[in-house]
C-alpha cells in the first residue's frame, strides 16, 4: 500500500511532469510560429531577388570567388566561425518537427567581420523579416549571396563589392536569436548548398 507522503509524492512528481510536458509543447508552437514566418519570408526574398535582378539596368558581370582568399582546398567563409546548421532538410533534435534551411549557419562571435565572397551590387541592405538586418549582393549571371542576422551594416544599395570586403559584422537580429551569421547563396532566386563554393 501506498502511504500518504508517497501519494503526495508521486502527485507531486506528475503535476511536475506535466508541467514540463505544457512547457515543451509552448515552446514548440512558438518553435513552428517562427519557423513558418522564415519560410514565407525566404519565399518572399525569392520573388524579390528575381525582380530586383530583372529590373538591373546594367548587366553585372558574373564574379566566382578568384581563388584570392582559397587556403587549402577552400573558400575563407564570410565569417570566423563553425558552420552549425547545414544547408538542406534538419531534424529538431527535441522537437521532431523537420525544417528546410536555405543557406548555411555559421556560428561566430557577435561583432565578428562578415565578407563577401563574391563581387557584386549590392541590391538589398535592411531589416527583413525573418532574417533581421539583410545583406543581398547580386553577383550576376543570376547568382545571389544573401548575409543575415547581422549586427552592423557597412554598405548600401547599389554600392559595388569586392571579394572580401568587410560588409558588416555578426549579429542576432533574426527571428530565432541566436547570434550567427545566415549565408545563402541563389541561383535565380532558388537556393543552393554554399558548401559547394566554400570548397576549392
């Protein structure tokens, strides 16, 4: 038989649990919230980036990275940093849910320098959301390099950008905080994996 400190025990313990239970789930949906607001505005820099390149008056002339700042087999990235999130499809490790990442997520020390990796226009330098403080350089022949979460910004629209010019530095303006730089790389407004170009 149970004695009555060991019924307030256990009551205790689920009361405990359920409210960790509750919690979880709170987080969770606010989780989900913020992760459809991303995919909505990523689907909106898309369509942004294509009209923006459609309406260039002048041709930009296409600048792969030169091989200036390869160091044993690869690109510097735009930031010092470790790559904590890749491109492509992840896994939420407590809450299950799978999410798309467009772009790389590189982490850094807030105020670390972000460079370009390519030449280019810049087309777009403001807040957008889901991204927080935006960087997008078009770099031509329908690519695109897009550099978010920033702190500061160092350029504007329409400024011309060289392969490794400091552009602003690491931040956490975006939606989910975390202090990070977002790089992505398009290709007509559609995304590809930036670890292809960040390897010689």
């Amino acid at each position: 038989n149970i004695n009555a400190d060991e019924r307030l025990r256990l009551r205790d313990e689920i009361n405990s649990k359920e409210a960790v239970l509750k919690k979880v789930r709170g987080e969770r949906k606010v989780y989900e919230q913020m992760i459809a607001e991303l995919e909505s505005a990523s689907r909106e820099i898309e369509a942004m980036i294509r009209k923006m390149q459609g309406e260039t008056l002048e041709p930009i002339e296409f600048r792969k990275p030169t091989g200036k700042y390869y160091s044993h087999g690869r690109v510097t990235m735009p930031t010092v940093g470790t790559i904590v999130k890749p491109f492509g499809k992840i896994k939420h490790p407590v809450y299950g849910t799978v999410t798309r990442n467009d772009g790389i997520d590189i982490a850094a020390d807030r105020g670390s320098e972000i460079k370009a990796l390519m030449g280019g226009r810049v087309i777009f330098s403001d807040w957008f959301r889901g991204y927080g403080k935006l960087i997008i350089i078009d770099n031509g022949s329908g690519y695109a390099t897009l550099y978010a979460h920033c702190n500061d910004v160092f350029v504007s629209v329409g400024d011309e950008v060289y392969e490794g010019d400091v552009i602003g530095t690491v931040g956490s303006t975006g939606t989910l905080g975390e202090v990070l730089l977002h790089f992505e790389i398009r290709k007509d407004g559609n995304p590809i994996d930036p670890i292809t170009w960040l390897k010689g």
